[in-house]
C-alpha cells in the first residue's frame, strides 16, 4: 500500500491531474507511513518466526529510518 501510495503521489505531480495537486503531499506523507509501517510489521514478525532474520535486520533498522526521514524532509516536505 505504501509503494502504491508513493506511485499515486508520483502521478499527482502529473499536468493532467492538477484539479487534484492539493492531494499530493498527503498521498507523500501517507506513503512514508505506510512505508515505515510495514517495515516495522515485518520486523515483529521476523522477531517472533525468524529470530535469525530479526538479528540481521536490526542492525539496520535504525539507519534505513533515518535514511527514509531524510528523503521525506528534503523531497517530500
């Protein structure tokens, strides 16, 4: 939903859909969210079913959240 969300936001941008530009950092923002949402679902359920995966992971957690702030700060907002 996140990618699709962020595939929507692209196609806001688009000079054919102007009467609904107002829309496009909403569907920006929601994007992130859904983005980072399932991300964290993902690392719950690899704590809970794939403990290896999860040890893996969450050495980057951290870092791809702050990477993903960062894109949203300087292209989204």
């Amino acid at each position: 939903m996140g990618f699709g969300m962020w595939l929507m936001y692209l196609a806001l941008g688009a000079p054919a859909l102007h009467a609904y530009k107002h829309y496009r950092l909403d569907c920006g923002v929601f994007s992130v969210v859904l983005m980072v949402v399932g991300f964290s679902a993902s690392m719950v359920f690899d704590y809970f079913h794939h403990r290896e995966a999860y040890e893996y992971k969450k050495k980057w957690l951290f870092v791809s959240y702050l990477v993903l702030a960062g894109i949203v700060y300087f292209f989204i907002l």
